[in-house]
C-alpha cells in the first residue's frame, strides 16, 4: 500500500503556505503520492468552474522537486449530470495536466458531487449524460491518460454498473483506461 495525501486536506494552510511546501512537508511524513484536487493548488491553478485552468509552468515546477514521488488531478466535474465535450478546453487542460503531473502514469479523476434521487439498479436507470462519459474516456484513452470516475451520490454497485455500460461502449484498449474511484465518505 501506497501511503499519500490529497492537496485538498491542504485548503487552509494554501493561505499562506505554498503548495511546494505542503507537498515536501507530506513527503517528509513519509507520502509516496500525492493528489492534486483542483480548487487546492494555490498558485498552480487559476479561475473557478468552467473557467478553472491549472498553470502547467507553475504546476510542472512543483512536480519537478519531486522525483520520489507519484502524483495525480482530481477535478470536480459535472461528468454523470452534462453531456460530456471531451474537445473543450476545460477537459483539454485537465487532459495536458494529468499528463505532466503523472509522468508515465497520467491519470485524471473526475469527481462529478452532484446527488441523485435513486440509485442505479440496471443499465435503463443510467441517465444518456452520464453515459457520455465513453466520450471522455476514449479521448482520455486516446492521450494516454487513465480516467476515474467518482461520485459520492450513488451506490458502489451503481458506479460499477456505469463503468460496466461505459467500457461496453468503448473498444477494449480504451475501456482499459476507465476507472472507478469510490469515495471514502
């Protein structure tokens, strides 16, 4: 096992701590990867919502000091309740960061928090939005980058009855790179 540490633990000491700092300090503590979680990267990032951009020079530089380490991006995205755009910039600069932060590994996972009324019990309960994460996932696939998809709002088995329905839509070497995420809480 892998013992690491999530930027968005970090929110309060962003104020006046810079991310470098916190990522040595975790290191120090004996982390071996680290989660970078947009909304948590201080001056690595800029904007909010769809105008939410990471600063690749700022945010390579920081990965950079840190050659022991693995790193990844989470981003909250609205993937199961929107029609995906796997083209637009949004997703595109989440794409290009993973894979600097990732190295060989680049990987993305999209946190989608909105609540649903009723767990997904077979394929017909799963909404045509969130079904679009094939688009996604196969331009992920296409750079490289693994996807994971979580949300905190539907059963394990549900998610899991997703990625299931996702992959079938996907050839087999871009459903290899679809995941599932399950959040802890």
């Amino acid at each position: 096992m892998i013992f690491g540490a999530i930027t968005n633990s970090w929110r309060q000491q962003l104020a006046d701590q810079d991310l470098a700092g916190l990522v040595k300090e975790a290191e120090a503590r004996g982390a071996r990867h680290v989660e970078l979680r947009q909304t948590c990267l201080g001056a690595c990032e800029t904007g909010q919502g769809e105008e939410w951009r990471p600063v690749l020079a700022r945010l390579g530089a920081v990965v950079d000091q840190f050659p022991g380490l693995s790193f990844d991006l989470a981003m909250a995205w609205p993937c199961l309740t929107e029609q995906a755009e796997p083209s637009g910039d949004l997703f595109q600069a989440a794409l290009e960061a993973a894979k600097l932060v990732g190295r060989q590994t680049p990987h993305l996972r999209v946190v989608d928090p909105s609540p649903f009324d009723a767990a997904w019990e077979q394929a017909a309960d799963l909404p045509a939005e969130a079904l679009s994460l094939a688009d996604l996932a196969r331009e992920a696939a296409r750079q490289g980058v693994i996807l994971s998809v979580e949300n905190s709002g539907q059963p394990l088995r549900s998610m899991g009855l997703l990625v299931k329905e996702v992959r079938a839509r996907l050839t087999a070497e871009e459903g290899s790179y679809l995941g599932l995420c399950p959040d802890p809480t």
